[in-house]
C-alpha cells in the first residue's frame, strides 16, 4: 500500500521538507508507492527574513512574497486547508473543511506566532516588524520620528534570536543617516541577565553597543506598556519612558498545537537528534514549532528539514533512518545599513561572531534573494 507523507503547515521548513522529499523520493512517487500532502492556511509564502528591511524601505514588500503553489514541487499535493485538529493516536490531521486526512508519517512545521497582546497597552502602543502590517506601521513612525528616545524590547521566546540586535544596529545606523544620531538615544531591554541568550553573542553585543552608544537594560521583562504616558513597564519595577517603542512580541507556537494538546504554548516536545515527537516514532516536528532549546530561526528549519528528508526517505525505502540532527545554525546578521557579520553554531560548538564587514552584509542581501532557490531545494 503506498505510503502516505502528509505535512502540516507550508513555510519554511515545511516547503523544505516536501521539496526534498520529492527530490529522494521520485522513483516511489512516480510508481505511486508514496504520496505527499501538505495542508497550508495561506497561498502566499512569505520570507519573513525580509521583514527586517521593510521599515527602512530597504526591501520592496512584493519581494516577500511567492505563490506557494509555484515554490513547490508540483508532486506535492497542496491543499489549502488548515489543520483545526492533529489526531497522533489515530493517525490522522482534521481539517477547517471538514475533511479528515489519515497518514504514515506526519511532519509538523506549523511554526510560531507573535502575541503582543498578552502584555496589555503592548498592542496600542509599541511598534514591531515581526508581521508585514507592523512592519509598515513601524516604517511610518520612522519616517515621522525626529529624535527622542527608542526603546528596542525583546520578549521571550521569540524567533529569529539575532533579529532584535539587527535592528538595534540599523536604527542607530538609519537615523545616523539622517542627521539623527545626536538627538536619539536607542535602549536596548532583554530579559535575563545578559544581552543575548548565547554567551557568546553576549559579549560581542556588549562591545559592539558601546561603539554606537546604544544602551541597554538587561533583566527587563515586559509588564505592561502605557500607550497615553509612553511608558513601558518592567516585571523588575522599571520603567522607561520612549518616544519610539519598538518590541519583539512574545511568541506562541500555532494555535492547532494547544487545540490538539501537543505541547504546552504550542511548543511540541520533541526529540533534539531524531526530531520525533517525544512518545511518536511515525510524528516528526520541524522549525519553531519545536521545543528544543535551540534558535528559532530559518536556518534550524532549514537544516532540520534536510535532516528529516534523509530520515523519511531512508525510513520508507529502507525502513532505518540515516543521521541525527546536530544542532547546527548559520545566520547572517546585519550590524547596521551597510555591515553584516554572522554566527554558526551546533549542539557542541558555541558561536562566535567575527568582526563585521561590508561584503557578508552583501552576502546577507545575495542570501535574501537565493531564498528562493533554497526553499526549492536548488542550493
Ligand atoms: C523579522 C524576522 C526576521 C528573521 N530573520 C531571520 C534570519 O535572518 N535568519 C533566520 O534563520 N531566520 C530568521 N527569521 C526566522 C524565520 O523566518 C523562522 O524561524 C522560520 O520561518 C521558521 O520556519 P517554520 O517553517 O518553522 O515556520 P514558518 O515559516 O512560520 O511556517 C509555518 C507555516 O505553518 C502555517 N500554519 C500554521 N498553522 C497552520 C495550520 N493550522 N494549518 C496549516 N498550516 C498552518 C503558517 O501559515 C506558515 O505558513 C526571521 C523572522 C522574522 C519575523
């Protein structure tokens, strides 16, 4: 009987994953000894990387966006069908329309989902770029801000790890630009006792503020934001005053997660080297949607979903899986409008940033634009 693959959710590490699996997979899927689905809640895909540029107007939102259709192999039977229910005892994944769709494997790539709104006033009266709607919201208030004090939250967890510190640079940088720079003061807040959950990372960020002036609180967990004062308050007793307030909202992972009681806050226990659902072995659970300790980022997706094609492919042709995931990320990361460095790092090596450059931030920019190769599996 021929093997059913089906996939919940359609970005990255979702696309990835079906992509590859096509590619090992073709003789089955040709003889019809496999099938591929993938359930997805949008058409549209979305290179979230790109938000990143949108308040500076560094990046046309149409670049953002591909048909999903077009990003996948077309032996992928894509349905535009979001999961409302994921039955692992029974097999099989309910859908919005009624359908019920029975599977062999099952991979989850459902990813994660900002929620500014568990922090009251934080919705009113903070600004974000991690959605394309607060994004231009936030390009808006750049392009009206002239001075003043920005305040650049981080909330936990959230994905893209290096993200809040890329536009702590780029404000300083962008506002330099304009003439800015001495009548602005960015603060940067983070909520354990450090600027960045890697050490490492830690330490470079701290040298790297000093160069620019941009200061930072760390202990800072968010508890409320005062929209009419212009004020955000700490769990700690702090409270600081912004003119610009920009966060990095909390994140939860999908809703069919917690509806499904997968996992507490839409995280699905998973195990770090097969990527198994924990108490699964035909579940596999791929990008954001993990709880393993690890970055959320497109990098993890990406190198986890190359690891669980070798899986799925050597476990329906040969019935053994083929290697563990080892924890490795690479990500580029924008020091300002015109320098990048990067960092990589696995279960066994800690990061370690180098000094920034011109030519990795061009590297960062060329990567923007191979996305698009890679999600289909090209590069
Ligand atoms: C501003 C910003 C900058 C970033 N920069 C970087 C970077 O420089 N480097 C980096 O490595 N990463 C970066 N990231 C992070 C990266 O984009 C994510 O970590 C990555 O997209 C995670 O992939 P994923 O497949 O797990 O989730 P997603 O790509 O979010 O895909 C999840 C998919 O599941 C779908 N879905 C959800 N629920 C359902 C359902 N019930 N039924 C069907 N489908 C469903 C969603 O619609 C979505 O299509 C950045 C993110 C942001 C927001």
């Amino acid at each position: 009987m021929s093997k059913r693959i089906l996939i919940v959710g359609g970005g990255l590490a979702g696309t990835i994953t079906a992509n590859g699996l096509c590619r090992q997979l073709g003789g089955a899927l040709g003889k019809g000894e496999v099938s591929i689905t993938m359930l997805g809640n949008t058409d549209q895909h979305m290179y979230q990387p790109g938000l990143l540029y949108i308040p500076f107007g560094a990046m046309r939102e149409t670049e953002l966006f591909r048909d999903q259709r077009k990003v996948l192999d077309r032996r992928v039977n894509f349905l535009l069908d979001p999961a409302t229910n994921i039955d692992v005892d029974g097999n099989k994944v309910e859908c919005q329309s009624g359908k019920s769709i029975s599977y062999d494997y099952l991979v989850i790539a459902t990813g994660s989902r900002i929620v500014p709104e568990e922090i009251p006033g934080m919705a009113e009266g903070a600004h974000w770029f991690y959605d394309l709607d607060g994004a231009r919201k936030m390009r808006n208030a750049l392009a009206e801000f002239d001075g003043g004090k920005i305040v650049v939250n981080v909330n936990a967890p959230h994905k893209c790890p290096v993200a809040p510190l890329e536009i702590s640079f780029m404000l300083h940088h962008h506002l330099a630009k304009r003439g800015l720079a001495d009548k602005t003061e960015i603060t940067y807040t983070y909520p354990i006792g450090r600027l960045h959950a890697l050490e490492p990372v830690a330490h470079w960020t701290s040298a790297e503020f000093d160069k620019f002036g941009i200061k930072s609180e760390t202990f800072f967990n968010a508890k409320s934001v005062d929209p009419a004062a212009k004020t955000i308050e700490s769990e700690e007793g702090s409270t600081l005053p912004y003119d610009l307030l920009v966060t990095i909202p909390p994140h939860r992972g999908a809703e069919v997660i917690e509806a499904s009681d997968l996992g507490a806050g839409g995280w699905v226990p998973t195990d770090r080297y097969s990527l198994n659902r924990e108490g699964s072995t035909n579940v596999f659970v791929v990008g954001d949607t993990t709880n393993i300790p690890i970055s959320k980022a497109g990098s993890t997706a990406h190198y986890e979903a190359d690891t669980l094609v070798d899986n799925l492919a050597s476990l329906v042709l040969e019935g053994r899986t083929a290697r563990p995931y080892d924890g490795k990320v690479f990500c580029f990361v924008e020091t300002g409008m015109d320098t990048g460095t990067y960092v990589w790092f696995n279960y066994e090596t800690p990061p370690n940033p180098g000094p920034p450059s011109k030519m990795i931030h061009w590297s960062k920019l060329a990567y923007n634009r191979l996305y698009w190769l890679s999600a289909r599996g090209l590069l």
